[in-house]
C-alpha cells in the first residue's frame, strides 16, 4: 500500500467495455433479509444525484462533476433519456447506477456503485446484474458500455468483466487528488500487461 497526498498527481488508466449481446444469465432475485427497493428517479434534482455522486465515490477521486457548470449537470440529469436509480436498503440509499441512452442503439451504464457503508453486503453483483438487465430492457438497445478505471474499487474492472462486458480500449490519464489516498502497490490489470 502506498498513501498519496492531496495534491500529488496520479496517473492512472481508464477501461472502456462493451456487451453486445443480452447476458443470458437471468435477471436476479434480491439477496434475501436485505430489505431492499430499487426506485427510479423522475426529474431528479442535480443535488440528489451528486449526493449519490460523492457518497459512492468520493473517496474514488469521483470529481469531475464538481467542476463542470451547474446547467450542464442539470441538463444532464433531466434529460429523459438519462435514468438514476436509487438501491435503497433499510430507509438510506445504499448504492445507484445511471442508465444513458441518448446515443442511438447504446445503453451506457454511466454511473454504477455502493456507498462505503453497503460494500460487502453482497449487494455488488444483484445491483450490477439488475443494472444490466434494465439497459437491455430499454427500447431500441444494440450494445451496451461502461467505463472504470485504476481509481475505482479494484473489484470493478472484474466484476464488470464476469458479467460480461468486454474491454475494448484504453487510456491514460492523469489528475491531481483532491483528498489523501491510499492505494495498492499494483492497481488492477489494464490490457496491455
């Protein structure tokens, strides 16, 4: 483990991953005593999806939406064929993903993931697979993509590959971090290695 300051650079490389086949797997059941409710958001307000936004990944170096303007993450989270949905487990929000399909024929899975408090509750795979399963449910759905990279949790590049998206590109990139971060020696496989 390495701790990197606030302030350091990192570099670090993002995934690109598509599925262009509807899993075969069937849709899942919710994990059993979990209380859960998976709740579409109509017209949501920008606050609420960055609420969402820092608490997944805050300590991910999720940012940029802090640094863009206030009309486009408006635009964004209103536009209809922009979807989040909230996984709420015992009254408080565990976990969310956002389904975008404003590009003919794709489904992107633009945001995916559990708040700190919901990881290892087993609840990863059902929101992912659920997640999937509502893409392809969307009219008109040909391919369907998703995106992480090495500063997201180590297990999401994994996960998104054992439910079958497949990497398809990738990029470095740099940032300089916005909080204290700790980090494996070895972040997680990129393609070329």
């Amino acid at each position: 483990m390495t701790e990197l300051k606030a302030g350091a650079r990192i570099d670090y490389t993002v995934t690109y991953l598509e599925m262009t086949d509807r899993p075969s797997v069937a849709r899942p059941h919710a994990p059993l005593n979990q209380n859960l409710l998976l709740i579409a958001a109509e017209n949501p307000p920008p606050w609420y999806f960055l609420s969402l936004y820092d608490a997944v990944g805050g300590e991910l170096e999720w940012t940029d939406w802090h640094q863009r303007p206030a009309e486009e993450l408006a635009a964004f989270v209103s536009d209809p064929d922009v979807t989040l949905f909230t996984l709420m487990r015992t009254g408080w929000p565990a976990g969310f993903f956002m389904l975008d399909t404003r590009e003919a024929g794709v489904c992107d899975l633009a945001y995916f993931g559990l708040v700190p408090e919901a990881v290892g509750l087993r609840l990863g795979s059902y929101l992912l697979q659920t997640a999937v399963h509502t893409g392809w449910d969307q009219p008109g759905v040909q391919r369907m993509t998703v995106n992480t990279c090495t500063l997201d949790h180590p297990r999401a590049l994994p996960l998104y590959q054992k439910m079958g998206f497949s990497p398809v590109r990738q990029e470095r990139q740099s940032r300089i971090l916005t909080r204290d971060r700790i980090t494996p020696v070895a972040p997680h496989e990129t393609l070329d290695q």
